[in-house]
C-alpha cells in the first residue's frame, strides 16, 4: 500500500484529456513552425524573384541606352561613309579628268619631242651649211696666192684673218 499522499499535480498534468489537448498544442506548434518556416521560404523566394526581375529590368534598361547610343553611332557613322563616297566620286572624276589630260599632254609632249628633233637637225643642218659658207668666204678672203695655210675667224659678224681657226688654202 502506498500512502503518500497523490498529488493533486500530477494527475492534473497527466490526465489523458490533458495529454491529448497537449499533443494537439505540440502538433499545432509544428503545424505553425512548419508553415511559418514554408511562407517565409515561399516570401524569401518572391523576394529573390523580385530582386532578380528588377536587375533585369535594368540591365534591359541599359542594354537599350546602348542600343540608342549605338544607332546615333551607326546614324553618325552612316552619314560619315555616305560624305566619303561622294568625297570618293568627286576625286574619282578629278583623277578621270587628269587621266584625259595626262593622256593629252604626253602626246602634245610627243609631237613637240618630235618637232623638237626635227629642228635640231634643220639647225645642224643650217649650222653646217653657214660653217662650209664661212670657209669658203675665208678662204677667198684670207687665202693669198702662195699661202698653204691661214689663221681665221669670225668676229662681230666679220670674218678676221687672224684667230685661232686654221684654214687650209691648197684645198
């Protein structure tokens, strides 16, 4: 027999509607701590997806900055090569031009080479042909009956009997 008292504790606490009511406490707290853990995994990962989209949307925001920074580029860029071809047309049409008179100019150049060498000849032949005139007029001047050779020359358009030009009177 036992005769300590029973304490009016211990069978309060342990009583099977008390356990059961517990038990329904220790699942609900669970049930809590699970579904607290589960939104706030669920709120982090809108956050994320939050954070995530607005870096997209700024990366998209600068990619479009470039795009248009890129097509004033492109725009500059294409007025540039459009003010060289007509740059390169109009040099193209200068350098045809010079072409044309390059062509006409060598071939004046040419005839004048051309001209050139046949008064060259017609002077030789002018100069030939006085030197055989002066000769023959020194000689009848200077050339005395007797002489073989005589000094000669041509001064202030005269014919002198005394230079350095030998003539020979025999001949």
């Amino acid at each position: 027999m036992d005769f300590r008292p029973k304490s009016p504790i211990r069978g309060r606490l342990f009583d099977k509607k008390r356990l059961f009511i517990y038990a329904i406490f220790a699942v609900l707290i669970v049930t809590l701590f699970a579904v607290g853990i589960s939104v706030t995994g669920y709120v982090t990962s809108k956050m994320t997806d939050e954070v995530e989209k607005s870096q997209l949307r700024l990366t998209i925001s600068d990619c479009q900055d470039n795009l248009s920074a890129t097509a004033g580029n492109l725009s500059s860029c294409m007025g540039n090569l459009s003010a060289c071809r007509s740059s390169l047309q109009t040099v193209e049409s200068e350098l045809a031009d010079c072409k044309i008179t390059t062509g006409e100019l060598n071939a004046t150049l040419l005839n004048r080479a051309a001209e050139n060498e046949e008064l060259k000849k017609l002077v030789q032949d002018q100069a030939t042909k006085c030197n055989s005139l002066a000769l023959n007029s020194a000689r009848a001047i200077c050339c005395t009956p007797g002489l073989t050779l005589a000094n000669w020359e041509i001064s202030d358009d005269a014919i002198i009997c005394t230079g350095s030009q030998v003539l020979n009177c025999s001949a």
